[in-house]
C-alpha cells in the first residue's frame, strides 16, 4: 500500500507561487540557492543529531543533471522528512505575518519581486524553472521502505505517497520547462553554485565532466571497460569553509552578501555587517548583519530572532535570542562559540555567564557598528532609522547599562527642522540649547501634526526654544526611561508647572506673580464651574496666542500610556 494521496495547498501557497512564478522570472536562477540553501539546513540538523550517539556522519549535497530528460537533481544525505513533515513544510507557508505580507502586494511586476523577495522565496522558488517537482525523502530515523515521494506541478495540488529510498536525506527533482533547459548545464551549474553558495560549509558535490577526448567512442569490446575505468567521479565544486572562519581579507562582498541570504532567508543584500574573531578569555567568531529591510513580523511576538549558533563550527541552534537583547531583535547572524559544550541547550545558554559576557560584546558590536554609520554615513543611517528605529526606542528601558549610546543613535522630529521626519540627534539638540536653557524639551502626542500644533509650543516658539516633537507609539514609553542626556533632564512640555529656569528673566517671573495676584478671583469662578473635572487653574506664561490649555499633573500617566492601558483593559 503506497498510501498516494493528493492533496491541496494552503492558499496563501497558492498565491504565492503564482506571484513568484510570473515576477521572479528575471531572477530564475535563484532557485538553485534557495534548494542548496535549504540542503545544507538539513545536514546542519543531521550533525546536530548525530552529537548525540557520537556518530560523525560524512555530509554532502550532490547536483546532478540530465540534458536529455531535462532534469536537475539536487541530493542531501541531511535529516530528512518524515510524510507529516513534508505534508506540512511544502504545502503550507509556517511564517507569521503572510497573510498581511500578501496584502501589501501590488500587482506591479517589479515592486512585488522586491516584496517577495523580502518575504523569501524558499522551496517554491522551484517552480520558476519547473513545470513539475519530484521530492524523494527520508528521515534519518525512519525505515528505508517508509519513506516519501512528493509531486506536483506547482498549480495547486500536491500528491504524497510511501516509497523505498535507501539512503537518508532528500533528493529534489526538478523536472525543467522547456524555457529553462538552459540549467541542464555542467558549466551554468558550476556557475551559479560558485555565484550563490560557494559560502556553504560543506562540499557540494558535481561529476566531474570528461574532456572531449575522453568522450570518443570506444572501439567495441573496449567500451564496457572504458566505462568502468570512467566511472564517474564526483569533485567539489564550492569552497566549503564556513564563512565565519575564515578570515576577513578573503571574503568579498559579494560572499558575505550571499551568506546573509543564506542564513536569515532574506533576499534584499544587506545594510552592513561586521565580522570578528575574538581570542583571550572568551573565544568566539560572530559575523552580525544589518538587514536593509525590516521584516514584516518585527513585531509578532514569534518573529524569527536571534542569531545562528554554533559551537566549534557545529550548528547548534537557530533563533538564539540570549545572544542579544530585544531591542536589537532585527539583526541576523552568526556566532561560533569555543567555550560552550556541544551538547549546549536554551536552558544552560540562559544561565552560563559566558553567554552573558558575549551578550553584552555582541551588544557593544551593533551599537558600534550603528554609531558608525550615523557618523559616517549619515544617509545610510536615515534609512535605517525608517526601518528600525522605533525598535531602537525600545533599547532605554531594557537596556539600562547602554543608555545613552542608544540615546546617541535616536533620531526625532524637532520645532528646528519643523518637519515630521524623525532626523535630529540628542547630540545636535544640545548643541542648539538656548544661553541659560538647562532641559531637553519634549512633547508628546498621537500624530506630528498634533505635536507640532501644540499651544504648549507657543512660549518655546516665542524664546526660540527647541522642542521634540513626539508621536510614536513607544515615545511615552521611552521617555519614561530617558532621565537624562549629556547631563541634561528631559522636560515634558505639556506636565506640571513648567519651569523654564534661567531662560525666564526676572521680570518675566514678576509678572507672572502680578498677573496671578489679579486674576486671582476670574481663577477661583473658573475652577468652580469645571468642579471635580480639573484639579487646579493657574495662569501661565506656556501661551502666547491660545487662551487657555490643559496639562497634565507632574506624576499623572501620560494621554498615550493611558490610552494603551485602557486598551489592555486596566
Ligand atoms: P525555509 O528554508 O525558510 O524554512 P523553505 O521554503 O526553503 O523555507 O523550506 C521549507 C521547509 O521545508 C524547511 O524549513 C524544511 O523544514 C523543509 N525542507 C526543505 N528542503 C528540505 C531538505 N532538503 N531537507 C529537509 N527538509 C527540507
Ligand atoms: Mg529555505
């Protein structure tokens, strides 16, 4: 009993295979990357396996071609799937955030290409060569006559059935549409292996090609020895050193770009990375990136986060988030540990203080690394900041020990630049303070537009005071943690009695007092008429051209944190 059943793909597999299908077509050879990629993931896994019996397993990934039947191979002795597993890995879409992704797609060719490829393309990216795909798999566990064949032509439907295989791992059998027999090809293929993963760590494996004298016809009784003599033989074709050991004058852009997409599934190259080698104490290999775009789960609770660890260049784990805090959760890399034990899991890594010392380097690393950028390239960084910077905002309160590195590296709105693009720094802010000004003001409120029409604003407006204009979500959040900068308090505009210090004169101050004097009977009406609705009317000097405004106590909960306690339902 094969036990054949056929079976539906996840629609939102469906919409993106025909989305990938029609705009990737420029890119086609992609989907060799992304099989190779997924190949070595499974060896990865296999070895981590094998730690535990000791075994020590000869890995490779073997491509393979056929001009005439117009097929490409491409063979793993990794770990494998078992039926459920292939059921539910290539027919589904696992990723948080898809249904939203498909969203945002356009239906212009080019602009949906970038999206998907920010997406990622993975396993289906198969059928944009392919009219048909065969997957033969075995999980390493399981009996040579359990294992599992899986077609289909990429149109909705896939069918699963039992078969034999004797060797573990997984074999994908790419059957070519007739426009892309071009990658039957010994010399594309070596080509676009060399191009896209020559960073893989273990041998990828081609038969050797025989030299056109070797291919003459063979006299006939010679021929059936010839073709023993010529049995073919497989060669290397990649380097096959993980990347992050070697050493960072031999590696080019172009491989450390590719290796990114490797590991984080990203298909945009990166903003920037940084690779080190650390001896002494701790010894470690880390290779951080930067990606150019932020994924579209950034803010799903179970968004993919953390680095790639290995331990002495074993694959351990993916998605080793003690390695850095959440706030830098949009980064991507690699760490390879020489102190760790092999058999490390998630609850030793939470208590060994040596994570903790790498934690707190690795930190150090992307702070830097971001400290530079704004610096050097200052453009670079605005990009960025669109990208990320509101996880940014969140580093103040997680991470007390970096406070004001984060604090260097945020960007806001301000009364200068009268613009709602967040582009001053704490750093220019200070630099523009008012003789006698002592405070970084701030405001808060729910749009720009909000903020910058402030009455609040209208005495800073009037003084030439700066203000930040703030109206993300997270503002009041970070403001809450942000006591200081450069020695500076920070002041909310809107808060308590607002006590601009020095940059009030004397007289200022005088006819504050008189005018308090001689409103004082208009107050005490207006304040019975409110009634328990206020808790005090003053005069003020914070207006120039409004008559009146509300500010909220010095200890009371902000407007915005108020509104997202009442949305949790406080
Ligand atoms: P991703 O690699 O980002 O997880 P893919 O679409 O490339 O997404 O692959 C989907 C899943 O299918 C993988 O996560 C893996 O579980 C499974 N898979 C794909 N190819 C292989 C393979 N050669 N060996 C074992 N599992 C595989
Ligand atoms: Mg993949």
């Amino acid at each position: 009993e094969a036990q054949k059943e056929t079976l539906g793909f996840q629609t939102e597999v469906k919409q993106l295979l025909h989305l990938m299908i029609h705009s990737l077509y420029s890119n086609r050879e992609i989907f060799l990357r992304e099989l190779v990629s997924n190949a070595s993931d499974a060896a990865d896994k296999l070895r981590f396996e094998a730690l535990r019996d000791g075994s020590d397993p000869k890995l490779d990934i073997r491509i393979s071609f056929d001009k005439d039947a117009r097929t490409i191979t491409i063979a793993d002795n990794g770990i494998g799937m078992d039926r459920e597993g292939v059921i539910s890995h290539l027919g589904t879409i696992a990723k948080s955030g898809t249904a939203d992704f498909l969203k945002t797609l356009t239906g212009d060719q080019q602009k949906d290409s970038q999206l998907i490829g920010q997406f990622g393309v993975g396993f289906y990216s198969a059928f944009i060569v392919a009219d048909k795909v065969t997957v033969e798999t075995r999980k390493a566990d399981v009996a040579e006559d359990k294992a599992v064949r899986w077609v289909s032509d990429g149109s909705g439907e896939f069918t699963v059935e039992t078969i034999e295989k004797e060797t573990r791992g997984t074999s994908v059998i790419l059957h070519l549409k007739p426009e892309a027999e071009e990658f039957a090809d010994g010399w594309r293929l070596r080509n676009i292996i060399r191009k896209y993963s020559d960073h893989i760590s273990l041998p990828i494996l081609m038969l050797k090609e025989l030299a056109m004298d070797e291919q003459e016809p063979a006299a006939e009784g010679e021929q059936k020895k010839q073709q023993e003599d010529k049995a073919p033989e497989w060669e290397t074709v990649n380097t096959a050193k993980a990347l992050w050991t070697r050493s960072r004058s031999d590696i080019s852009d172009e491989e450390y770009k590719e290796f990114y997409k490797h590991i984080s599934h990203d298909f945009t190259d990166p903003m920037k990375w940084s690779h080190n080698r650390v001896e002494g104490k701790l010894e470690y290999n880390s290779l951080l990136f930067i990606p150019a775009k932020a994924p579209f789960d950034l803010y799903n609770r179970d968004m993919q986060k953390g680095l790639k660890l290995y331990v002495q260049r074993v694959y351990i784990m993916d998605q080793a988030d003690e390695f850095l805090p959440m706030y830098l959760r949009f980064i991507k890399g690699v760490v390879d540990s020489n102190d760790l034990s092999l058999n490390v899991s998630r609850e030793i890594l939470q208590k060994d203080p040596a994570v903790e010392s790498m934690k707190t380097a690795l930190t150090k690393r992307v702070l830097d690394m971001l400290e530079k950028m704004a610096k050097k390239e200052p453009e670079q960084y605005a990009e960025f900041w669109t990208e990320f910077g509101q996880v940014l905002k969140e580093g103040p309160a997680e991470d007390f020990a970096n406070r004001e590195k984060v604090a260097k590296l945020l960007r806001f709105a301000t009364t200068e630049s009268e613009n709602a693009t967040q582009d001053q720094s704490l750093e220019g802010y200070v630099s523009r303070m008012k003789e006698g000004q002592d405070k970084i003001y701030y405001i808060t409120a729910d749009t720009y537009n909000a903020a910058a029409n402030s009455p609040h604003l209208e005495v800073f407006r009037k003084k030439g005071v700066e203000v930040l204009l703030l109206s993300d979500r997270v503002d009041e959040w970070l403001m809450s943690h942000m006591q200081e900068f450069d020695g500076k308090q920070f002041a909310d505009i809107a808060r308590g009695d607002l006590d601009l210090g020095t940059l009030d004169n004397e007289d200022d101050k005088k006819a504050l007092e008189d005018s308090a004097k001689e409103k004082e009977d208009l107050l005490k009406r207006i304040k019975d008429a409110l009634g328990d609705s206020v808790e005090e009317v003053r005069v003020t000097h914070r207006l120039t051209d409004s008559p009146a405004c509300l500010v909220v106590g010095q200890f009371d909960m902000g407007a915005q944190m108020r509104r997202i306690m009442e949305a949790a339902g406080q």
